[in-house]
C-alpha cells in the first residue's frame, strides 16, 4: 500500500477528448507538463467523464479521441516512464469520492462557480439543465484530492475551480478529520518529536488557538515538517492538532499557475478547432507551409510597398514564439520600412514551426504504427492511479463509517 504523497511533489492536470491536438494545446499545456514530469511526480488523465458533462448526447467519438490526444501526448514529450497517464472513466474511484462528496458539498457552492453560467450562455443550444452540468466542478475536486494532489497547475480562468476543491476539502476534514481516538494519537505523535520540539510545538498551538497568531501556525507546520522520525500519517495528525482541526484526510491543493498562452490562432483569435484555425501537431508539412503562407497580416498592408505594423499582425505573435532575436528584428524593420513582404516574413516561420514539428511527428508516426503500445500504457497507468486512488478510499471510507471490516 501506497502512503501519502509529500505535500511538494504531486501534480494533477487532466485534458477532455477531444481527438488530435494542436499548437494551441501544446504551447498552453503540453511543454509545461513535459517540464514538471520530472520535478514532479506527475498525474496526467483523459477527462472522458468530463466529455459527457456537455456532450452525453454523442458519445461517440470519446474512445478514439481519447487514444489519438494520448498519442500527441507522447509525441510532445510526456514520458510514461516518468508520468503516469490514464483514463479517468478506468479509474472507478473517481465516481465513488464525487458521490461521497456531493453528500457534504453545499449546492449554493456549485451554482457560485463562475463558469457555470458562462458555459451556459456559450453553450445555449446545448440542453445543460442536468446534475452532471451542475457538478462537474465536484467531479474536477474529486479528480484532484484522490490522488491528494499537492498543485494543479491551471491558468487564471481555472483558479476559482481549485479553489472550491480546497474548500471541499476542508470542509470534509473538519467533519470528518477527527475520527476515534484522534487525540491520544496525536500526543502520541508529539512524544516522539523529542522533548525541545514538543516544548516548541506545544508554544505554537497554545498562540495559535488562544491568540490567532498566524506567524504560529506556520512556524508550528514548519516544525512538523522538519521532523525526520515520523510518519506521514502522524504528520498529518500534527498539523490537524495545532489547528485543532483533526487529521488532513483529504490535503488541500495549491493553483500553480501558468503562464497564459502566447499562441495564437491563424487569424489572430484564440487558436481553437471550433474557430478552424489551427495547425495541428501532425499536419504535414504541405499543410502547414500553406496555413502559414495565407495567414491574415495586418490589413493597412494592401500592396507590397505600404508600411505595417508588427503589432498588428496575428504573424508577429508566431515569430515572438519561433523566431529569435535577429530575426525578429528584421521582422520588425522589414515590414515597417516595407523592405520585405508578407510573404518573405513567413518563410523563416515556415521553416521554424516544421522544425518544431518534426520530432514529435516522428514519434506520433511510430505509436500510430503501434495502438497496442499506446494501450499498453494507458492500461499500466490505469493501474498505476487505481492503486493510489484505492489507498485514498480506503480511509474515506473508514473515517465515514463505510469501512465494513
């Protein structure tokens, strides 16, 4: 059986099926993860649940999408040996937490989501008056604190459902956190610090719970954590002492967030499927070579000779992402000058994206000649998650009275 993860070391982030990815996918998420993989130990899964939360009516597609982003995946550079990657709807606990924690979770908390009722206004012709619409933000709470990740990194749009999930998450700790003999273990945790921490620790709980010293909490969190001769287990029975508030059962996660997305979509918008406007990782290059060289430019540049503004060029926001510093200059001055044209400003570009592209289509081109390998190892990362997440339902269970043994 697995123990708790280090409060530092445990990342959570999922991605909907939505078939093959693009640009946009790997500069806003990809590359980060293939970064935190190895500072991190790493989580990463198919939202397919999450698909159904607006497209129950078509399901599909789901499976073979949810392959084809597992290719990109690899392909971009997340490692299976370093991350563990799997389907949401494989890992069946997911369903069992988000059901126990809609037992305790306020409605009014759901319905103060902010994308709730912008979802419903971008989303009008959809029929969303359903309870997986409503509270699919329990589900995200319940796909992040079963494997009581640590961070989960989001962009700022996504901050307020990491906030609601600490919220649930410490709510659920002060009902449930204080099971049977929670106190006697708890000082049996502080007898083993030794006599000058016990002396320290026991400081900081008194200024904490009789004065709200804040400055206490975190010198006393400081102190538990510096312990090398105890448990995780027993850590956490610290923690919850001196904030009087019971074992941390379920740890809240932190927001860790990323950079916002530079990249833009072939017409200056957001780069998104439903705009048509992208360039897949896996188009070839013909393809890419003609999206680029028809991209818009800045309109004011009707013939060859008129000046134009870089700024106001979805082509500029490419070369800020694939050019370096000399070419950007010459991007700069050309069309400002009008010393070169639309055209002859693309083709550095051209090159750089394929550039760019061309290892991860090598290896998107060696796992589509293999699914099986792909399945493979969405199959060891199913088990991999499945054996954490257990750990983690087996004292949910316990400390609601569902344990049965």
């Amino acid at each position: 059986m697995s123990t708790a993860p280090d409060p530092q070391t445990r990342i959570l982030s999922g991605m909907r099926p939505t078939g093959r990815l693009h640009l946009g996918h790997y500069h806003g998420v990809l590359k980060n993860w293939a970064e935190l993989q190895y500072n991190y130990e790493c989580f990463f899964f198919v939202a397919d649940w999450h698909a159904l939360t607006t497209d129950y009516e078509d399901p599909a597609g789901i499976e073979q999408n949810s392959i084809e982003m597992v290719i990109d995946w690899l392909a971009a550079g997340v490692n299976p040996g370093s991350a563990t990657m799997f389907i949401q709807s494989q890992v069946e606990e997911h369903a069992e937490l988000h059901l126990l924690l809609s037992m305790m979770t306020p409605l009014s908390w759901l319905e103060r989501v902010p994308s709730f009722k912008d979802q419903q206004e971008k989303l009008r012709e959809k029929d969303l008056a359903t309870y997986g619409f409503l509270g699919y933000p329990l589900l995200q709470s319940a796909d992040i604190l079963i494997y009581r990740a640590a961070g989960v990194p989001v962009g700022e749009d996504q901050v307020a459902h990491v906030e609601i999930t600490r919220e649930i998450a410490r709510r659920f700790n002060h009902i449930y956190g204080k099971g049977v003999g929670f106190e006697e273990k708890a000082e049996a945790a502080i007898a083993k610090m030794g006599k000058k921490d016990k002396k320290l620790y026991m400081q900081q709980r008194k200024r904490f719970l009789e004065q709200g010293e804040a400055d206490a909490l975190e010198i006393g969190r400081a102190l538990v954590d510096s312990q090398q001769n105890i448990s995780v287990g027993d850590k956490e029975r610290l923690i919850g002492y001196l904030e009087d508030s019971g074992k941390i059962i379920l740890p809240e996660p932190q927001a860790l967030l990323t950079k916002a997305s530079k990249m833009p979509g072939l017409d200056g918008q957001k780069m998104s499927k439903s705009y048509g406007n992208t360039i897949m990782l896996r188009d070839d290059a013909d393809t890419v070579n003609k999206k680029l060289l028809t991209m818009q430019t800045d309109p004011a540049r009707v013939r060859r000779d008129d000046p134009g503004d870089p700024e106001k060029c979805p082509v500029w926001d490419f070369h800020k992402i694939y050019s370096n510093e000399e070419t950007q200059d010459w991007v700069e001055q050309g069309c400002k000058s009008a010393g070169i044209g639309c055209v002859d400003c693309k083709k550095p570009l051209v090159e750089a994206v394929l550039a760019d592209l061309e290892p991860m289509q090598k290896r998107a081109a060696e796992f589509e000649q293999n699914p099986d390998a792909v399945r493979a190892i969405i199959n060891e990362g199913n088990e991999a998650a499945s054996e954490v997440a257990r750990d983690t339902m087996d004292e949910v269970r316990k400390v609601m009275g569902l344990a049965y043994s």
